[in-house]
C-alpha cells in the first residue's frame, strides 16, 4: 500500500508541474484548457480515492465527492468557453 500511495503522489507531482509549464510557457491554448481540466479530473479523482480513503468503500459514497468534482470542472469549463 505504501508503495501505491508513493506512486500516486509522483503521478500527482508529474502532473502538476505539467500543469504549471503549460502556464509558464503561454501554451493555454482552447484545447490545453480541455486538456488541463481533464488532468485536473485525474488529480482530483486520485486524490480522491487514495488519500481521502474511498478507494475500498460503498459505490455511493465514492460518487458524492467524483459528482462533486464533475460539477465544478464543468462549470469552470463553462465558464471559460463562454
């Protein structure tokens, strides 16, 4: 479990910096938006199920914080489109 945990802060990690280069370098592109949101899901759903502990409960437990996190990743989508 350790080593899981260890690998999912790296992904976390690599991920954010992407993240942070693609603002650095001014690549914020329509589609770069798409696909920073869509990292941002990743992180956010692993965050999720490995550090909050929802990985091994109840199906709808684990849906109130993913349902959660679909809304405000679609609405900031939203947002920006428009």
């Amino acid at each position: 479990m350790k080593r899981t945990v260890e690998m999912v802060w790296l992904v976390l990690i690599v991920l954010t910096i992407f993240a942070y280069l693609l603002g650095k370098l001014h690549l914020a592109s329509g589609f770069m938006v798409g696909v920073l949101l869509f990292t941002t899901f990743i992180k956010g759903q692993l965050v999720i199920d490995y550090f909050m502990g929802m990985k091994n409960v109840s199906l709808k437990y684990r849906l109130i914080p993913t349902i959660w996190l679909v809304i405000v990743i679609s609405s900031i989508a939203v947002s920006y489109y428009l």
